[in-house]
C-alpha cells in the first residue's frame, strides 16, 4: 500500500497559539487531500477536500479561516489550526488520493492537544 | 439525512469463530463501500472495497457482503485471531468519483485468545 506520513504525530500546545500539521505521501501523486478529524470514541469526519494548486473546499460546519490547508505539491500538504482552543482537541488524520478517486490510504494521524 | 450505523458495542468472541460485524446505511445510494481496520491511537488502515454490482467479496479470511436492497453490509473475519482485535470502520463513497467518505462510528472486535 501507498506510503503516508504525518507530522507531527502528537503536539501539545497553549490556547490561542496556532499549529501546522504536515502530511506527505511518499509514494504517489496525491492529486487530491482529505482532512478529517476524530474525537474519542466517534466517527472520522471530513473537514475539507483540497486538490494540488486550489484552494481547498470545507465541508458544513468547518471554518476555513480557522483551518487553513495548503496543497501545494503532489507530495505535501498542510493543515494549520489557527488560535487553537481546548475543543480543537482530536485526532487529525489525512488521506491522500490519485487520480482514480477511490480514497485508500491514510496517514497515521496527529494527536493535538490544546491546554 | 445520511445515517451509516455500525454496532456501537464491542463484539468478543473466541479465537478461531467467525467475527461479523454489520453496516448499515439509510438515505444513501453509495457507489462503492469500503472497511477499514483502525487500532488505537491510529489511522484506517484498507482492508476491502466491494461495488454497488458486486455482492460478495473476499480476501484472504475476510468476506465482505453488499445488499443494496437492505442497504447493508457485513463484514466476516473466519478463524479470528487475538491479532484481529482492533476497531473495524465502514465508510460509503458516493457517485462522482470524488473519494469523499462518510465513515460509520466502527466496532471494536475483541479476540480472545
């Protein structure tokens, strides 16, 4: 299976600062990027779907200036959790895809904890 | 609206029996629907994908079954093993091709050895 990575894979951080989430797939093309995210014991849920030189579209609910995400090559992408508060406190995990559409593959997820 | 369900209580069985865990959806006509394995602490991990036309599909000791018609599926672990004890999650992509998942909640599958 394809090869994704995370970075980092857990941060802890004070309320108000702001915190860069890295995901690279390290084998393949990732023409487009989903971000979700997990609370305890729930569901992953999508936060937006980004493709390679756009901007990134959020789905209801999600605050695209508070969750900024570039993808700006076929290998990299970030989400940045601006002026993070205590309930943006998950499990952030990303899914790159090619071009066939079929998501498959997941990185293995950044733990954020804000105090 | 869309609703996916998954067995929210943890399924123990004994080593070497037949784990099935159920998925089921309402208002939803999905294209394909896919399971995934997530241990603690972790991302999905793929395990099987099965098509709209497709009823049954298998790999190694998994078996995945699509009824459209219940709008269910079911996932089945024979010869289950202390190493099978993970949560196991059911996603359902729509038409389009677009790769967005809708993810149920998972079960927890716990094998005793």
């Amino acid at each position: 299976g394809a090869v994704v990575s995370q970075h980092p894979s857990w941060v802890i951080c004070k309320s108000g600062t702001s915190v860069k989430i890295e995901c690279r797939s390290l084998d393949f093309q990732a023409t487009t990027m989903f971000w979700y995210r997990q609370f305890p014991k729930q569901s992953l849920m999508l936060m937006a779907t980004s493709n390679e030189g756009s901007k990134a579209t959020y789905e209801q609910g999600v605050e695209k200036d508070k969750f900024l995400i570039n993808h700006a090559s076929l290998t990299l992408s970030t989400l940045t959790v601006t002026s993070a508060h205590p309930e943006d406190s998950s499990f952030y995990i990303c899914s790159p895809t090619g071009t066939r559409g079929e998501t498959q593959y997941f990185g293995p997820g950044t733990r954020l904890l804000v105090l | 609206s869309q609703k996916i369900e998954q067995n929210s209580e943890a399924l123990n069985i004994q080593e070497g029996k037949t784990a099935t865990l159920t998925c089921n959806y309402t208002n939803y006509s999905p294209a394909y629907l896919q399971w995934y394995r997530q241990d603690p602490g972790r991302g999905p991990v793929f395990l099987l994908l099965i098509r709209e036309n497709e009823k049954e599909k298998r790999k190694e000791r998994l078996k995945v079954t699509f009824d459209t018609t219940l709008k269910q599926s079911l996932f089945h672990i024979t010869a289950s093993q202390p190493a099978d004890s993970a949560t196991y999650l059911c996603a359902l992509a729509g038409s389009g091709n677009t790769g967005k998942l809708i993810f149920g909640q998972g079960t927890t599958l716990q094998v005793k050895p």
